[in-house]
C-alpha cells in the first residue's frame, strides 16, 4: 500500500514538473514571441527603417538648414557601394551571409567549440543581420551584452530575413555599422580616412574598413597605424582564401602602406545658427514631455533660409562697423535680431550674437538689456487707449519729477526743446521731455500694464523712468510685443516650430497658431501711423534713405551715454528688431544712436532677406474712423493757410475740432499728404520730401 502511494506521488511530482517545464516554455515562447513583452517592430517598421543622420531641420519652404543633432554618418544605396567594399565585409563578418536565413548555426557550433577549448569567449558567432538588428532596433532597448540581449537579436534576425532581401540587410548593414572615430556607416568612414567617396576606394582600403568592426578603437589607423596594418592585411588574405581576389593581389596589397587622409571628416555646420540651437531646445522640451523614442527626425519651422542668412551676415557686417569706431578695446561688439511675421507669431530668422557658438549665450533669447527710447510707443498706445489723439499736444520742455525727495530732470537729445508739439511730432523727434509728460499724464503703471498685455514677460519697475525705456527686456520680447502695432491689435504666440515628425512621416507633434486681441484696432492703426512718421521723416528716416521704400514703420532706440542701440521696424508682413552693444554694457562710441548704427542692419536686412511684400490694402483705417485734414505740425485743423497738411483719421469723439491758430498768413500754394501712403516718398516727390524732414525733423 505505502508503494503505491509513493507510486502516485513520483508521478504527482513528475505531472507538475511537466507543467512546470511547458509553462516555461510556453512562457519563453510567448517572451520571445512578443520581444521581451515589449511588442516586436511590425513588417512596416522593419521595411522602413532609415539609418540615423541626425534628423533633419528645414525652412517653412522645405528647404534643408541644418541636422537636429550632429551624427557623423551618410547613408549610401547598396549600388553606390563597390563590390571590393561589399566582398570584404562579407569574408571578415559574415562568410556564410547568402546562405543562412539570419542565424548561422554552422557558425555558431563553430564558435562554441573554439570558446570551449580556450576556455573563455574567444569567437563570437554574431552574424551581418543580427549586428544590423543589434545596432538598430535592439540598441535603443538594451545597453549593454547580456543573454537577454542576444535572444532578442536572434528572434529580431529571423523577423528581418522574412522581411528585407539579403541586399537590403547588406545595406543597412553598411550603413549602420560603427567603424571608430565617432563615425558610422562606409560613406563616413571612407570619407574620414581617405578623404574620398567610398564608391572610389581600392580593395586595400575596402580590406582597411572591413578590419575596424572587431575593434573601432584598437584598430584605427590614425592613433594605432601597426596594427591598422596587421588587421588590413589579415582582411586581405580573408579576402583571398574566400575567392573575392586572388593570392597574389593579396600578397601584392599586402605590401602597399596606409595612406590616411590628414584631415578628418566632419558633416557640413554650414548651417548651425542661434536659431537651430532654438528649435533643438523645442524639440527636447517636446521630446522629454513624451515617452516616444524615437529616431531621425524631421522638424518643420516657421524660419526662412534666405531670411536666417540675410539677418546673419546684417548682425555680422553692422558690428564690424560699429566695433571699427568703438572705444571698447579688447571687448567685441555684440548684436542680435529676431524676425517675426506679425500676422502669426512665425519667427523667420534669429540671431543671437555676431559668431555662433554651439551652446553659447543666445542674446536675441537671453539679454536683458535697455530698450531706451524704443519702449516709448508703449506710452504712446497707452494715451491713444485713453482717449488722446496723434494730434493731442503735449509741453515738450525741461521737466522735473519728484521721486520721494529726489527730483528726477530728463533732458532731450542735444537739449533741444520745442514747446507745444503733437503726440506724433513727439514721438517722431523722440522728445524724452514730452514722453515724459504723457506717461506722468496717463500713469506708469498702465503704461507697464499696456507693455506686459502687448507681450513683455520680463518684470518691469514701476519708476518714472521707465517711460524712457530705463529697463530691461530681451529683443526676443521686444519684437513680440510690437507685433499687435503691425497686425491691427493681436498679441501673437511666438511659434518656432510647425511640426515633429518621424523619417516615415507619421506626426509627432505639431503647434496652431494662437492670437488675442490686446489693443483696439483703431489704437493699432494710430500708433502704427505715429511710427510711420518715424520712418518717413523722423529718427529711423536713414531706413529711407538706404533705399527702403513702401509700408514701414519703425522706431529707434539708444541708452544713456549710448551703450544699447535698437532699431526696430515692421512693415505688414514682418517687423523685426536688431540691438548692438557690449556684453559687459559700456558706451559704444561718440554720438552712438539707434538711427545711425542699428538702423541700417534694419534696412541691410529688408532689403536682402524679405520678399514678402505687403498684401493690399493693408493698414488702412478701421470702419467708423473718421478723416480729418490737419496741420501737420500742429495738429488743428488746417485752413487754407498752413504750408504743410496731412490726412489723418480719428475715432469718433476725439476729432479735433478747433482750427489752426499758428497760420494766419498766405503762405506758399499748400501741399497735402496722407498719413498712410503706398509708396510715401514717390507720392510726395522729392522736393517735398525734402521740405518735409526740414520742417519735421532731424536725420
């Protein structure tokens, strides 16, 4: 009786250990079946798979700017490769690459037995398809050697053969393959070492490729060119035993030297700017906030080429002038611009300094610095939204400002002081005395309000003097915030980036628009004719006189003692903004001012890098503002006397309504201009052009 129920039990413990045993099988089956849980590359992944090259940037036309990170790799079809290149690979990775079906089991035993006898891994038995699969898929998984790894390259091996042709397995092979020196693929390493196209090479430096795989580090010609030279040779006689050349051409090759380019091979950088370092930064932050991995991507921006060159070589040229009359010696001259479509927030060109370094402070995006007098439309939209007028006067004489127990005194530009002057003639001179009037009329803090609902994120204080731009903002922001001047009253989201997406085309990410209304058109409209006259007869006239014509508008800036100097300008399809000056701020030179050194890398720019011209009928005036014909340089209404007038337009309620007190006399036959010209200097001529800039302002 005790018997059979030992009987029952051995056979108890038999049946579980059976059960044990399938499970685990079925249990491996179902591991690898599923790639280690994780889901095995479908067919379509396998097919499409394209070595990485470092991802590519391009343009808002598609046009190719730079890589997305710098890989040292060029990926070649199979046809372009020669067949000594191919045959050498072969004879030293894989002999039997045609025969198996991605596994090598004759290799394999091989392999063992030769590790068995001496006792340690001597061999290994990896084939092309599985170093393929190894370098591919199964590297972004796993790091490092492990029995893990090595299963998961065997059942992703035979998913490769039913998938790819052996031609195909060759080519990603060749291409994918690490060959030393921080190079990847033949083309790179050919490129590299010989200083040539791999589809030129000779058998011997076919033979000197094939070598590096066993060891990229050990083997590499420049640092260990004996044992360069040893491994060649071996290729060579691998080469030789298999057919692929015969014994003689080996004994021959063997003699000859290793000739090794002196220059190493590195992917063209042509292209490298502060605005790819910006797009790699929105692309990591993208990037980081997901759990994709992914490989090789192509990233669409808002930038254009021609623009991105245009505004580089404008930075470039300007500083080397400014720096030509600097008194900083031993300092460099520093700039930096930032373009934008103000329609949309499309950023199309930026710069962050007058030399790209890779990583380096990018001032377009990072300094803070003095706007000066280019934050003064800031105060001037505040008044028009408050209820005054381009034609509203204000006092334009020395003033004094009490702050606690101090008494703050700006003075004007040379200390020129013009009495009763329009808003517009205020801001066209950039008169600090009557700026300061204004914002003191309509308050610093609506004025700061206006400037951070407009765009401005940096923090701004609350002092008198922030009316005169005594605060920091970067020109990034800068040019932000003047967007809703050019686009009728839209605060725009700055976009970099269109869309992320993979080498098979599937999107990753992608970013719309954004605007919101922050200024009553009808103040856009009147704020941006203010900053016309700027530009047609004021501080940024220089921006005409370069040749600039059609819609612009524009303001100048410049820092006490002339440390900063701006430009800023926008026509209705782009505004843009440049600043110079020292790192370390210090005046730039004798009578430094915006007008005079940043304002022509405004024009160098327009006129070399935007051709976008404006669609019609832009700015016109807004439904239900009312025209007015006044004196120009009072801001009455105009009689038949006054010299020079202009057509100006009013929201209802503000209209001016008594008439020019000024001009009592007949003076010569009056001509009439329009605040809003197509084309302001053609229309007018150049006789009145020049009567105007005599009677409005300085150059």
């Amino acid at each position: 009786m005790r018997l059979r129920f030992d009987e029952i039990g051995r056979r108890e413990y038999i049946l579980a250990g059976l059960a044990i045993l399938i499970a685990l099988i079925a249990f491996g089956d179902t591991w690898l079946a599923t790639c280690g849980f994780d889901g095995c590359p479908s067919a379509a992944e396998i097919r499409s798979f394209h070595p990485d090259e470092g991802g590519r940037v391009l343009d808002r036309h598609g046009v190719f700017m730079a890589r997305l990170a710098p890989v040292r790799r060029v990926n070649v079809p199979l046809s372009a490769v020669p067949r000594s290149v191919r045959d050498a690979f072969i004879a030293t990775e894989d002999r039997r690459f045609y025969q198996h079906n991605g596994l090598d089991w004759r290799g394999m035993g091989r392999a063992m037995l030769a590790n068995l006898r001496a006792g340690g891994i001597r061999q290994g038995f990896s084939t092309i398809t599985m170093q393929v699969v190894r370098n591919t898929f199964v590297v972004r998984r796993y790091r490092g050697r492990s029995l893990r790894q090595k299963l998961l390259e065997m059942r992703l091996s035979r998913l490769l053969e039913q998938n790819l042709s052996k031609d195909q397995i060759l080519e990603l092979y060749l291409n994918v393959i690490y060959l030393g020196n921080g190079v990847y693929g033949v083309e790179a390493a050919s490129r590299d070492l010989f200083g040539k196209s791999v589809s030129d090479v000779t058998v011997p430096e076919a033979a000197m490729l094939a070598a590096l795989p066993k060891g990229p580090s050990v083997y590499t010609p420049r640092r260990s060119p004996r044992r360069a030279l040893a491994r060649r040779n071996i290729v060579l006689g691998l080469m030789a035993d298999q057919g692929y050349i015969s014994q003689a051409v080996a004994a021959r090759d063997q003699q000859l030297p290793l000739r090794i380019a002196r220059q190493e091979w590195h992917p063209d950088d042509s292209g490298e700017s502060y605005a790819i370092d910006a797009v790699r930064d929105v692309v990591d932050s993208v990037l980081k906030s997901g759990s994709l991995d992914v490989n090789d991507l192509t990233v669409y921006t808002t930038l254009d080429a021609r623009a991105q060159s245009a505004a580089t070589r404008a930075v470039q040229r300007q500083t080397a002038i400014i720096q030509a009359e600097s008194y900083g010696r031993g300092q460099h001259v520093e700039g930096a611009m930032v373009a934008m479509d103000p329609r949309t927030g499309d950023v199309r060109a930026l710069v962050g300094g007058r030399r790209y370094e890779r990583g380096g402070f990018d001032r377009a995006l990072d300094a803070h610095r003095q706007p000066g007098s280019a934050f003064k439309p800031f105060v001037y939209v505040t008044a028009l939204s408050a209820g005054y007028t381009p034609a509203s006067e204000v006092d334009d004489d020395p003033v004094e400002v009490h702050i606690g127990r101090t008494i703050w005194s700006p003075k004007n530009y040379d200390n020129e002081y013009e009495g009763h002057i329009t808003f517009r003639r205020a801001l066209m001179r950039s008169n600090n005395t009557a700026t300061v009037r204004v914002s003191q009329a309509v308050g610093i803090p609506a004025v700061l309000a206006t400037a951070h609902r407009l765009g401005i994120q940096s923090d701004l204080p609350n002092v008198p003097s922030a009316a005169l731009g005594a605060l920091e903002v970067t020109p990034f922001e800068l040019v932000t915030s003047y967007a809703p001047f050019a686009n009728g009253g839209w605060r725009v989201t700055p976009r970099l980036v269109r869309r992320i997406a993979t080498a098979d085309g599937n999107i990753l990410w992608s970013d719309d628009n954004q605007r919101v209304r922050v200024l009553d058109p009808r103040d856009a409209y009147q704020i941006t004719s203010m900053l016309q006259s700027v530009v047609n007869y004021g501080t940024g006239n220089v921006v005409r006189d370069l040749g600039v014509d059609g819609l612009v508008a524009g303001k100048t800036g410049t820092t006490n003692d002339g440390t900063d100097v701006w430009f800023m300008g926008f026509t209705p399809t782009v505004v843009a903004g440049f600043w110079f000056g020292y790192d370390k701020p210090r005046p730039l030179s004798d009578n430094a001012s915006g007008g005079r050194l940043a304002a022509p890398a405004w024009a160098d720019f327009y006129l070399n890098g935007w051709d976008e011209p404006a669609p019609p009928n832009s700015w016109q005036p807004p439904a239900g503002m009312v025209p007015v014909t006044i004196d120009a340089r009072t801001g009455y209404l105009a009689n038949q006397w006054c010299p020079v007038t202009q057509r100006d337009y009013y929201k209802p309620g503000t209209v001016p309504t008594d008439p020019c007190p000024v001009h009592e006399a007949p003076p010569p036959e009056p001509d009439t201009i329009d605040t809003m010209p197509q084309n302001p200097i053609d229309q007018i001529g150049k006789g009145l052009g020049g009567l105007l800039r005599r009677v409005f302002g300085r150059h």
